[in-house]
C-alpha cells in the first residue's frame, strides 16, 4: 500500500486506509470497473464503503473467480435515488448509462450547495434515457460538475450505439461458417444482451462459459431480461479452472443445477454453425487448435472489446495470425465521445466544470466552459 500511495494509484488523503487512523466518515464508490473499486479494500475496516446492489454483487462474483482475492470488509449497499447522509453531507446515488451495471453518479450536496460526481457515463448504451432524467432533474442546480474525461484526446467521432451493434452481430452471424467466438466482458451485461437478441434472432446457441453464467445469475437482482444460464438459448461449457473454482469457493450447488446445460466438443463440433461461443482472451485458445484441427481456420473471431485490448493482446491476436483468421469488430465505447460530455455539460450548466478521470485535464478548457483544473490534493472551496 505504501508504494501504490507513493506513486498515487491510491489517492493520498489521510485517515483513509487501514495504516492510519480513520478520519472519514465513508467512501462511496460509483461502479464496479477496477480502476474506481479495485483497491477498495485497502479501506480502513472501521470506515465503510458505499456503492449500489449491483456493484457488490459483481465484486463478489469476482472473489470467487480472480487468484487473489480482495474483498472489501466493511460494506454498505448505496440506495438510488435517495439521500444518504454523512453529518452535514447528503448524497444521492444517481442511475447512469455505463458499460458496468448500476453505475451511478453522485451527487453531494450541503450548506446548500451541490457538487455533481459524474462517475463514468455515456449516452449511447442501452440505458441512454437515464441522461436525460439527469440533466432534467438537475439542469441549472449544480455549482460544480466534476465531469469524466476519458475519450478526451481520442478520436472522437459519434459512436455507434449498443443497439445498432445487435444488426450488425446479425450480418456476421449471417457468414457463420464454423464456431463464431466472441471476446468480451462478461461484465458488459449491455454486450450480453446484445449477442443474446442476436442468438435468438437468428436461432442459434449463445454457449457462455461458468463464470458468465455465475455472473448472469448473481445480478438477477438488477432485471428479470438478462439472459440466464437456464433460458432454452444458453448452453454452459463447463472450463475445468472455473469449476475447481467455484467448488473451492463453495457453490458446488450452482455448479450441479447448471449440468442439464453443460455442452462439449463433440455437440459443439457437430453444430459448429449454430454455436456463438462467448470467449475470454486466455490460454484456452490453444484448446481449439487441439479440438479442431484445420477446421481452426475456418472459426469467426470477433472482438466486442476496446481496441487498446487488441494491441496488447498475447492469446487472440497470434491465434488468428497463425490462422489467417481476419477478425470483425463489434464494440462501442462504455464512455461518452466529447459531443456526449458537451451535451451533459451544457444541459447541467454547471457553474464549475472540474476535470477528473483523464489524462487531457488541461484540453478541457477548450471543449467545456468555465472549467478548473485541480491538482490531486488541491483543496476546492464552493
Ligand atoms: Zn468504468
């Protein structure tokens, strides 16, 4: 901890984590991505840690699956839509379009002031109606807008919606010659749904693996249409790691009830056609080039993750160069273009603009009006 604090991955704000006395009251965490809950448990244990039903549902849906697991020990579900209150302090877990389910913004309010935390957002997902409820609800209120900035200094064009990409999984599956394998989140519940509408659209098998559908199942709570490992569509293919994992951790019950969905090789093989294989970019792949032979070559690989992933990537990338595989692309952004943030910030009229979660702070100033650039640690007085 001391060296993540050092170098700022932790923020250093005293009396938070568990090597000093607490000084604060809570914190409150927006969504589930790493980079905002991952070193949560680094939280001192007698302060609690906000965020919504959702979030702590996939946080720990992650404890069971990830080598080293890193749960938060003092936990508190964050409601939406209603104050929570911390001495002189209320805050409000406001619903947002994001690619993590149940991410909210946060809106802190006292003395009669209010500061909007925008957590990360878009406008083009599946729930792209919960902006304009924001900046209805909140339109010319808030004194300062600390507003995400993560495409900032991308290429910004307009982004194609989660709902276009249903269309264009359809015209892929249209070629489908052998095995379709699809990389993504599984924690992309808009994605999942996506490839789901697609599968049955086209009446084929949306094969998940057991942490999908552990996952899928352990967020119920949020819709009664998210896809399920149970649905006539979803077969489940049974990865060795994963159940030893699920055992170890205690759900040998889950793994049992899944059974009557299990698929294999040889079903999958036999219809190649039909099967919509959702993949993560690991080792696994090499278990194709075994099973399938020279039919490898013939799969369809498609990439529905952001393209910095695919840079980087050691699994899929050499897998479809050593095949000749051409991969498609189906992704859309979890974060709004700069048109979507100008829209939020020109519908909210802030009277401050702060930028946080970016590496462009200084380029805010020339796309939003009245902006202030804070220095980590610098203090805000409204
Ligand atoms: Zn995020």
């Amino acid at each position: 901890m001391e060296s993540l604090t050092a170098s700022a991955v932790l923020p250093n704000v005293d009396g938070v984590y568990n090597n000093a006395l607490p000084q604060v009251s809570a914190v409150v965490v927006s969504h589930v991505h790493q980079d905002h809950l991952g070193l949560a448990h680094h939280v001192h244990p007698s302060i609690p840690v906000y965020a919504t039903e959702g979030t702590w549902a996939l946080h720990d849906v992650l404890q069971v699956f990830v080598p080293k697991p890193t749960a938060v020990v003092t936990r508190r579900v964050l409601p939406k839509r209603q104050p929570v209150h911390f001495g002189s302090l209320a805050v409000t877990a406001i619903p947002v379009d994001h690619s993590a389910p149940d991410a909210v913004a946060l809106l802190v309010e006292a003395g009669g002031k209010r500061l909007l935390y925008s957590g990360d957002l878009r406008t083009h997902g599946r729930k792209s109606y919960l902006h304009s409820d924001l900046i209805r609800n909140l339109a010319g209120s808030i004194n300062v807008l600390l507003l995400e900035g993560t495409t900032i200094g991308r290429i910004n064009s307009e982004p194609v919606t989660e709902e276009s990409l249903e269309g264009d999984l359809l015209a892929l599956l249209a070629q489908q010659k052998h095995l379709a394998l699809i990389f993504c989140s599984s924690q992309n519940l808009d994605r999942l749904v996506t490839i789901y509408r697609a599968v049955k659209r086209t009446r084929k098998l949306m094969v998940i693996d057991l942490y999908t559908a552990y996952t899928l199942e352990q967020l119920r709570c949020l819709s009664n249409h998210l896809p399920q490992w149970s649905w006539p569509e979803v077969r489940v293919v049974p990865w060795g790691y994963q159940q030893q994992r699920l055992v170890e951790a205690g759900h040998s019950a889950f793994l049992e009830n899944t059974k009557r969905h299990w698929i294999g090789w040889e079903v999958m093989k036999e219809r190649k056609r039909d099967i919509v294989l959702l993949m993560r970019s690991n080792r696994k792949i090499a278990d194709f080039e075994r099973e399938l032979g020279e039919e490898v070559s013939e799969t369809q690989v498609i990439w529905s993750m952001w393209e910095g992933y695919w840079e980087r990537d050691q699994c899929v990338r050499p897998f479809c160069e050593k095949h000749t595989i051409a991969r498609s692309k189906l992704h859309t952004s979890g974060h709004a273009p700069l048109a979507e943030l100008q829209r939020i910030a020109e519908g909210l009229k802030p009277e401050l603009v702060v930028p946080i979660h970016t590496e462009r702070a200084e380029e805010f100033s020339q796309y939003f009006a009245c902006v202030r650039v804070l220095a980590d640690g610098e203090v805000l007085r409204i």
